[in-house]
C-alpha cells in the first residue's frame, strides 16, 4: 500500500515552519538579514451551472478571504531559507483556481513553499541550489506553475538561464485534508532547461521532463480508495521555444513574438474498474504526440496610448477514437495561466470560464490590451474547435464532456481590468506576481458550440479581488 499525506504530515510541517519563522524572529537579526511581506486578498466570485442546464448543476455565487505570509532569512553570505503560508477562508464551498488549478475548496490553512538554497557551490554569479517545497513557474505556464517537493540546480547568469531537477507532489500543504489529485500523486519528475540569447534581446531554448508513475492501479482499486490511480504513464516531454520577452512586463513599441513546439513520447496505460473492484480491462499504447503554442503582439508607436493588438493560435494532438497514441497531455504541473496579453494581470491562455487544456484543441484567440502604470485592461476572444471529433477533451471550466462527432466546442471571451495602487513591495519580489495592491475585474464567458447540447447555456465566470500588500 502507498503511504497516505493526510492531516498529520500537513500539521507536522505547519509545526516545523512556525519553529523555523518563530526561531528567526525571536533572533535579532542583521539590518538586512530578514525581509517579510503579507498579503490580503478579498473577493466574490460568480459562476454559472458547470454542467450548462442539462445536468443538475447550479449557479454558484461567493465571497473569500485569502492571506499569505512570506518570509525569508539569510543564512551567511551563501544560504538563505524561505517560507510561504496561506489562509483561504471561503463563505461557502466554490471551485476557485487554487494557484494553480481549480479544485473544490473550503477553508483551510496551507504551507506553500518552505525551502533553504545554497548559492556557493560554483563561482558563478546567479547559480544556486534549492532544496524543499517550492514554486516551479515558467512563464508561459504551460509545464510549471505548481508547489512541489524538489532539488533544483538552478542558473540564471547574463549568457545563460535554465535549471536541472527533480521532484514530486507529496501532498498539497493543505489542513482540509485535501490530498493530491490521482493524475498527479505517487508521479515522479526530473526536469531541465536551458536558454540564452542569441542576438540581443532575442532568446532560444529547450526544456525537458521525464515523469513516470509507480502506483499499482490493481492494488489501488482493491484497497477502495476514494480516487484510485488508474493511470500509468512513463512520459517524456520535449519542447524548442523562441522569444523576445513576450511575456515580460518592460515593452517597448513594435513587435513581440512566443513560439514553441513539443514533442511527447512514452507509453500511456489506463485500467478500468471490474467486478468487486479489480481491474477488468487495460489499455496499453505506445504514445508519440505534439503541440505548438504561438503568439505575435504589436505595439503601434504612433498611437498616443500604449494599445497593444495579438493574435495566439495553439494545438495538441489528439487520436482517433479507440486508441489515444497520438493523444497530447500536459504535464500535470502546468496552470496555463500567463501574461501573454502584455499586461500585469494574468491570463487563464483558453478562456477563464472554459479553463481547457491543451489535449486534442484547436484554439484560435485574438486580442487588444492597454498597460498603464496605474491601470491595465485586456479583452480577448477565443475559438475552440476539437482535433479528433471522436475524442475526449479537458476543460477544467465545466462538469460536462461534448457529443462525440463534433469538432466546433464554442467561442470565448474574456475580459480583465485591473487599477494598481501603493507602492510596489520591495525585497521579495516574485516573477509570477506583481507586488502591487490592486482591485481587479475578471469576466469571462463560455458560448457552448454544436458539440454540446442544443439546449445548453452558456457559462460565465466573474471574479472581483482587492488585493492588498504590506
């Protein structure tokens, strides 16, 4: 039998970063030896019947409280130790993103990141070591944007950027008991990635994970485990990416473009339950699939405010029916959440209130956006079309799969405004997050096309949040 995370590892590591954080305070520390910051975010959040009036589903409307806490301590010249921990505090149960992917929520306390790094171990300026729970976000965050226990080597010099890893999702830090969905425990990865520039302000890179499952499915069903693992995969991904800081924040007028294309090979084998539990049936297929990802944004100069106008076009494979060879998945780290509209707000990259993954898709989205240093506002429009009409797709956004034989699954629009006000926190400044209070709008529709239901709604998702830094 796997080990279970449960309540009592999530309080024993709580216990460990109150000692650690109480420890440091009780310490008179050097001026600059101890840096914190806290956030306060309040908001509602509305959305419509996940299973688009043809199921059972209902509207859902709610407010939440959600406080972090950050804290880092330098150890010496080389060593330093961090930590993050969260409150989420809900009126009611909602599905809301939870940094990195929707799942059901109530309250509960979370220990983010607790990790210590060593910057020594090369002469290199801007090498180091880090080791512990931590936050792995790319920024288009289509492979990482997720919590997760690692030891990465990571370099980010003038010539060169990437890192070297390897991890595993233990638990979800979370006191409610949440353990990790089955698609992403008992999964191990190791990772890389490497970049630079190859003329100034132009960037080429590769990135690379190998993850590879070693839960027993059989074993899993026979013990009545609430979300058994039916899956395993030996996977390995690999991906060439060009950029001129796309989704960096600092843009000049003219043009920025995203492109990368992955390629994901390994074996996928999937079991269903039988009787009294056991596995009835398997299927077992060798995999090779792929996907792009493209972005080109121009910023006129001649306009007198900064409008930025885009279009993206993404694809992931996907398999006739009956077999899933060809079949892309995602990593099961990613978010798809990014700044690819040019703005500080980020972006859920296929609509907020759909939320798909990149798996048998078609996704065609045009957009304009406007940054100001005290306000930004993005307005993008979606296409969705299947790639293999007999195929399943994911879409986060909904409790409903579409009709098979249809390609067209809808349209969507999205809409983010957002005003910045204070001043920018300084010291721990991430670069997934702009450290500035904020109050921001996020309204987002889904417009179900002929592979739903003739008589499904459409679905909507509307969020409102004060943040607050101090």
């Amino acid at each position: 039998m796997k080990p279970q995370y449960g309540a009592t590892r999530i309080v024993l590591l709580l216990a460990a970063w109150v000692g650690v954080i109480g420890q440091a305070l009780a310490i008179e520390p050097p001026a600059d030896g101890f840096e914190h910051d806290f956030k306060l975010r309040l908001g509602a959040f509305a959305e419509g019947d996940r299973e688009l009036g043809v199921g059972e589903g209902d509207p859902t409307t709610e407010a939440f409280l959600d406080g972090q806490a950050v804290a880092h301590w330098r150890l010496g010249r080389a060593g330093s130790l961090f930590a993050r921990a969260q409150l989420f505090a809900p009126t009611g149960e909602l599905v809301l993103t939870d940094e990195d992917r929707p799942r059901r929520s109530d309250t509960y306390v979370a220990l983010r990141e607790l990790w210590v790094d060593y910057r020594g171990f090369t002469s290199y300026p801007g090498e180091v070591i880090r080791l512990g729970r931590q936050r792995l976000r790319d920024p288009d965050g289509q492979w990482f944007d997720r919590d997760i226990e690692a030891l990465r080597w990571i370099f980010d010099t003038t010539l060169v950027q990437g890192h070297l890893g390897v991890g595993e999702v233990l638990f979800t830090g979370r006191s409610d008991g949440t353990d990790p969905s089955a698609s992403e425990r008992d999964r191990t990865y190791v990772f890389g990635q490497a970049g630079g520039q190859w003329r100034a302000g132009h960037f080429l890179g590769i990135r690379a994970i190998h993850a590879f499952d070693h839960a027993d499915p059989q074993e899993e069903l026979l013990s009545g485990r609430r979300d058994p693992k039916l899956s395993e995969r030996n996977f390995t991904w690999l991906d060439f990416y060009a950029h001129n800081g796309f989704h960096q924040l600092a843009q000049r007028p003219g043009w920025s473009y995203w492109a990368d294309a992955s390629v994901l090979t390994g074996t996928r084998e999937d079991y269903l339950a039988g009787a009294e539990g056991a596995a009835a049936t398997r299927s077992d297929d060798s995999v090779l699939a792929w996907s792009t990802d493209l972005g080109l944004r121009w910023r006129p100069a001649a306009l007198a405010l900064p409008w930025q106008f885009g279009v993206a076009y993404a694809f992931g494979s996907g398999s006739d029916t009956g077999n899933s060879n060809h079949r892309y998945e995602q990593t099961g780290l990613h978010s798809n959440r990014s700044r690819f509209t040019g703005t500080r707000s980020l972006l859920y990259r296929y609509n907020e209130a759909y939320k798909a993954d990149l798996s048998n898709l078609h996704v065609g989205s045009a957009y304009v956006s406007l940054p100001l240093e005290r306000f930004d506002a993005s307005l993008v429009a979606h296409r969705f079309a299947r790639h293999r009409a007999g195929e399943a797709i994911i879409a986060d956004g909904l409790d409903l799969a579409p009709e098979p034989g249809r390609r067209w699954l809808g349209d969507g629009l999205d809409l983010v405004l957002a005003w910045y006000f204070g001043a920018r926190v300084p010291g721990l400044a991430r670069e997934d997050e702009d450290l500035r209070s904020s109050l921001r709008f996020r309204a987002s529709g889904f417009f179900p096309g002929d592979a739903y239901a003739d008589d499904a709604d459409d679905q909507y998702a509307v969020n409102l949040e004060l943040t607050l830094w101090y």
